[in-house]
C-alpha cells in the first residue's frame, strides 16, 4: 500500500474509513512522538495539527490504538 495514497506534502488528506489502512496512517502520526517524553494535551494537539485540522478524532484513536496512552500527567508513545 502506497503511503501517498494518504498524505500529501505531509498532510493527512482524509483519515481512512478502514480500520487496517487508518491503523497504518495512525502508526506514520505516532512517529512524531518521542518514546520516554511526556506530552501535555495541548503538545498533543498541536504534533497531530501538522498532519490533520481533526486533532480530537486522530488523539482519541490513537490512544484507542494503544499507540498513545495518557493518565493524569499527560501523554506518551506506547513502545511496540
């Protein structure tokens, strides 16, 4: 599957319908996140904003995902 399909000039066009090919899409965002960093929701939103104006949907998915996890102290990249 061709990431192009997906992004242009690093932006999310649409996120994907299909949970396989949003999981993939979901797993290129997770890139920008460092392992070990704690975000604040705020850093969150604003990482996420650079590939897609929907940050609340791509945030909740990717915590649903088990790509981010996040408690009281904020957020951060769940290791594979």
């Amino acid at each position: 599957m061709e990431l192009d399909t997906f992004f242009e000039y690093g932006k999310l066009k649409a996120i994907p319908t299909q949970r396989k090919k949003e999981r993939i899409v979901l797993e290129v965002i997770a890139q920008a996140f460092e392992y070990g960093r704690i975000y604040t929701e705020r850093e969150v939103n604003i990482i996420i904003a650079d590939f897609h104006d929907d940050f609340c949907t791509i945030r909740r998915d990717m915590v649903g995902e088990q790509l981010l996890d996040r408690d009281a102290k904020g957020y951060w990249r769940v290791k594979p």
